[in-house]
C-alpha cells in the first residue's frame, strides 16, 4: 500500500513539474536563458518577485530580498547587517543562483565565466568567500532585475 502511495505522489509531483515549466515558459520573463536557472528556480524567483514594475530599481529589488546590506546603529557605533531584513525565500534562491554561476559542470568546464571571473577578483581583493558570493548576489539582482524589466533573455558578455 505504502508502496502504491509513493508511485501516486511521484506521479503527481511530474504532473506539477509540468505545469510548472508550461507556466514558466509561457511566462513574459525569460529567466531560463541564464545558465543555472532551472524552471523550477525561474518559478521561485517569479513567485517571490510577482510584478517587477513594483520596483523602481534594482537596489530596492536587494533591500527586499535582504541582500543590501542595512545600517544599525547606536550611539558612536554602526554596524550593517543583511540577515535580518527582507524576504528570506528571495535571497536564498539568489544564493543558489550565485552558486549554480560559480560551479563548474563534470568535464571542469565553468557554467557562467563572467561570474566565476567576477567572485575570483573578489577573492583577490581580500574579501572572504561568503561575502564575495554576496557581492556575486548583489550583481545577480542587478542582472535579474533587468532581464525582468526589459523581458529580454540573457547574453553572455564578451
């Protein structure tokens, strides 16, 4: 029975993925030309982001997905932080896409040069990697906000 039950779920769970992906496809944003965005990854940033005319720019599109950085303060000290504000499901799928621009495939051959070229020059001015990965983030909504807008697909630079 049990068994029966698991081949209903995965049945099901296809039958999503496909409407998902129709979804996507038939969505105005062309988020699937990017390398390292799945229709599942392009569904989650659509969900999270709904109409991007409701921002003005691509630095209120990081406030809201928590990856600006935002001053606190007290008294003689100021310290920033990106950990508490903003939409947590936002900036994780911004997280995955930084990683999936980084990676590399089976034969060594990396996904997305301009961004693994992008992380390493961070590397090189002394930053740490998990704050050279949210300055990839950073670059990512800026590059996302556009493709967004403009409802234009992604062209590798030179």
């Amino acid at each position: 029975m049990l068994i029966e039950q698991l081949k209903l779920i995965k049945q099901n769970l296809e039958e999503i993925n496909q409407l998902l992906k129709k979804a996507v496809d038939n969505s105005q944003y062309k988020l699937t030309t990017m390398p390292g965005i799945d229709f599942r990854l392009a569904a989650h940033l659509i969900s999270n982001i709904k109409n991007i005319d409701r921002f003005d720019s691509a630095d209120q599109l990081a406030r809201y997905a928590g990856i600006a950085p935002v001053e606190y303060s007290s008294g003689k000290s100021r310290n920033t932080t990106s950990k508490i504000y903003g939409c947590r499901d936002l900036n994780h799928a911004f997280y995955i896409l930084a990683l999936q621009q980084i990676g590399s495939y089976k034969n060594g051959k990396i996904k997305n040069p301009v961004a693994y070229n992008y992380y390493q020059k961070k590397l090189k001015e002394g930053k740490s990697k998990k704050t050279a990965l949210t300055c990839l983030q950073r670059r990512l909504v800026d590059i996302i906000y556009a493709m967004m807008r403009d409802r234009s697909a992604y062209e590798l630079p030179e």
